[in-house]
C-alpha cells in the first residue's frame, strides 16, 4: 500500500509540473514586426503597475510564434493588442491575440 500512495503521489507532482509549464500569461504590447512567412510576431510588452513606473514606459521586444497563422491576418506593425501565451519548452506561443481598445 505504501508504494502505491508512492506512486501515486509522485505521478501528481509531475502533473503539477507539466500544468505550470502551460500556464498562460495575459499581456499587452505593441506589435513592432510581423513574419506572416514563418508565422511570428514580435511585440513590445507594455509595464504594468504604478509603483515607480513611467506613463510610457514599456518593456522588452519578444518573438512568438502564432498559434494559427490566421490571427497575424488581423493586425498591424503599430497596433496595440492584447495577447495570451503558453510557454513549452522554451518556446512562447501566443494563443490570444486581440487590437486593444
């Protein structure tokens, strides 16, 4: 019995593991580039919060890969969007991309 709740509750910790690594995250952005080629995206994420953070402030430049290369058809190098991505091994996906409002 005690291997068993062993096994058990080890195969619950890698699930907890594997679950974290799909974790999605909400942002905003601006787009700075499109490859509608090769299905990428790279945005300027905006900073969020107001503790010691600028009106304009805004963060790095990232490259993601598109989920369905449908929703770059949609958006503009300029526009600010709203987006959600997925990372798996390394790689960030944008699952959600919206022009904010």
């Amino acid at each position: 019995m005690g291997t068993r709740q062993f096994i058990f509750a080890g195969a619950a910790a890698i699930g907890m593991l594997a679950s974290s690594a799909y974790a999605a995250d909400d942002m905003t952005g601006m787009i700075t580039g499109i490859n509608r080629l090769n299905s990428t995206i790279s945005i300027q994420q905006m900073q969020s919060g107001t503790v010691g953070a600028s009106g304009g402030a805004s963060g790095p430049v990232q490259e993601f890969k598109a989920k369905d290369a449908g929703m770059l058809e949609a958006v503009h190098v300029g526009d600010r969007v709203s987006f959600t991505t997925t990372e798996a091994g390394g790689a960030k996906t944008i699952t959600k991309l919206q022009k904010a409002k």
